[in-house]
C-alpha cells in the first residue's frame, strides 16, 4: 500500500468534505495518513478510511523521497495540491453535486 503515498485525494465523507489532501502514509489496510499542509500538517496527519476518501490519479512528483527526507514542509504539501489544480475549489469545500446533502 506504499504506491498511495504521494497521490492526491479528495475527502467524501466528514467536516473536511471536498478537501483535497496528499497521502503522507497508511496506517493499516483500511486506513491512510493523509495532510493538505494549511488545517492539517505534516506533524499531524489525519487518520482517514479508504472509503472515505475518493483518488484522483494524481502524484506529487518526487513526494515519497522529499517525506522519506524530512525535507518536505506544510508549505511544499499546500503548494503541491495547488499546483496540482485541486487547491482552490476542493480545499476551500465546494462540492461537487454528488457529494453535496440536501
């Protein structure tokens, strides 16, 4: 389950819903670590099930050798998803209409 680490995800289910986050490590088969690098850093990954969390495909190119490092800031996962095209409509938890309740 290394492979998911650096692939952009985005939230389906909870407060942080239509947030774009980065795997920064799993925590067991039906569990990852993940973080956005604004409300949740790299010190302090969310816990998130695999269910919950919806792949986008994407990679932060070079992200499991920076993290493996201890080079890699919050600023560099915040910039990461911005540069990726998910920073602005997914972390600001804009929905997209499947996800939203009515």
């Amino acid at each position: 389950m290394d492979e998911y680490i650096g692939q952009i995800v985005v939230s389906k289910a909870g407060r942080d819903a239509g947030r774009a986050f980065v795997i920064v490590g799993v925590a067991d088969d039906a569990h990852v670590l993940i973080a956005d690098g604004q409300l949740r850093g790299l010190s302090r990954p969310k816990k998130k099930k695999l269910k919950h969390i919806r792949p986008t495909g994407v990679y932060v190119e070079g992200f499991p050798n920076s993290l493996n490092s201890g080079g890699l800031l919050d600023a560099d996962v915040a910039k990461a998803i911005g540069n990726s095209g998910f920073g602005k409509t997914h972390a600001q938890g804009e929905f997209d209409v499947e996800t939203r309740c009515n």
